[in-house]
C-alpha cells in the first residue's frame, strides 16, 4: 500500500474529445457569467503569448518548491490533459522550467496550471501555462506528492478529470457533469451579448435599467 503523501491514483474517464473542443472559442468571462460568478481560479497569470487553455485536468498535490510528483505526473498524463499543481502558492522555488515544459509539449500535453512559482519564462510563448509567479530559483525532488487527488489552485477547487479553459481574463475548472449545459448558456451568453454590441454600435442602446436600478435603491437626482 503506498504511503499517505506518496499516492498515485488513476486517471478518471477523460470527456469526449469533440466536447473539449466546443469550449475552445468560448471565453472564460461568458462561462463565469453562466456559473454564478462563483467559480474560477485568481492570483494566476498567463505566462504565454498566444493561444487558448482547453484540457482535461491532471492533477498533482505537491510540497512547496518541490516537483518530484510533477516530473511523475508529465509521464503519466495523456496527449491533451492539462497538468494542474497545487504548490500552496509558494513562489520561491519554480516547479516547472523550460525543460520540463519541453517534455510536456513532446508528449501532447495541453498546458500547465502552477499555483506556485514557474521560471524560464521566456520559453512560454504559444504552450498554455498559468503560474502564481516565477524565479530564478530551482525545486527539490524529495516529495511528497501526490497525483489525480483534488487540488485547489488560486482558490479555484479541480478534480481530476475536470475540463480546463484558460485564455487572457483567466482560468475556470468544469465537471464533467455540467458542461452540455454550461456550454449551450454559454453560447446564449455570447448571442445575447452580439445583439448589445449592434445595439451600441447603432446607437440603440437601451440605458434605463441604469436609473431604474438608482431609482430601486433610493437614489435622487440633484
């Protein structure tokens, strides 16, 4: 039996690959919007240049500044699993570098989520990678660690196996369970959204709701 903090878990069943890839022009905000507003990571930045965050979560459960698990979970995920590390937002010692980042794009994998400190961060620019903050200092190899157990990056709770999107406003994590629905009040959003964007391009915005809302609260006009 392997030791509490040393655990390996199996991958969970992976979503269908066309389902993943319906949420790669839906932007994080719609999805936001559509989860309450509740959900989503904060505290991490984009690190890349280009390019959009969508995969299936990966999870590991590190000490901080320590990527012993991590190198063991980039042998293990599958092409288009994003690997997510929950360093305890400790960025003092960087969990991933270039290289490790090089064996990850080798192998398919579709990005990195860190809460915790990356570097090389010249090297990021079209692989998806999310950091908490970077230095030039290296990691331990010692663990413990464990793989594919639920973490919680920037606030932000994921089970492996859970779907990541990721693009410039940031990053959300979505059961499995809840993304057809999600993702048909995601496009709603975005249709809805269009017809306000014509609505202020041609001058026809109804603004309203602003005073009434003023007006709902009390508020008077001087």
């Amino acid at each position: 039996m392997a030791s509490i903090g040393y655990r390996i878990h199996p991958s969970p069943a992976r979503c269908a690959r066309e389902l993943l890839e319906a949420f790669r022009p839906v932007v994080t905000s719609h999805l936001s919007d559509c989860m309450g507003r509740l959900y989503g990571a904060v505290g991490l930045r984009p690190y890349h240049r280009t390019g959009k965050l969508v995969g299936t979560a990966f999870t590991v459960k590190t000490r901080p500044g320590d990527n012993l698990l991590v190198h063991e979970a980039l042998d293990r995920a599958a092409p288009g699993d994003v690997v997510v590390v929950d360093g305890g937002g400790d960025v003092t010692n960087a969990i991933v570098g270039e290289l490790m980042g090089m064996h990850a794009r080798q192998r398919g994998l579709a990005g990195f989520v860190v809460d915790g400190a990356i570097r090389d961060v010249g090297w990021y620019d079209d692989f998806p990678c999310y950091a908490r903050g970077h230095v030039h200092r290296g990691p331990y190899k010692d663990g413990p660690g464990e793989i594919n157990v639920p973490v919680c990056v920037g606030g932000m709770v994921v089970l492996p196996g859970d779907i990541i999107v990721g693009d410039d406003d940031g990053l959300l994590a979505i059961r499995p369970a809840d993304a057809p629905e999600l993702l048909e009040l995601a496009r709603n959003k975005a249709a809805d959204e269009q017809r306000t964007k014509s609505a202020i391009a041609e001058g026809r915005l109804d603004r309203s709701w602003v005073r009434e809302a003023l007006s709902a609260r009390g508020a008077a006009a001087s």
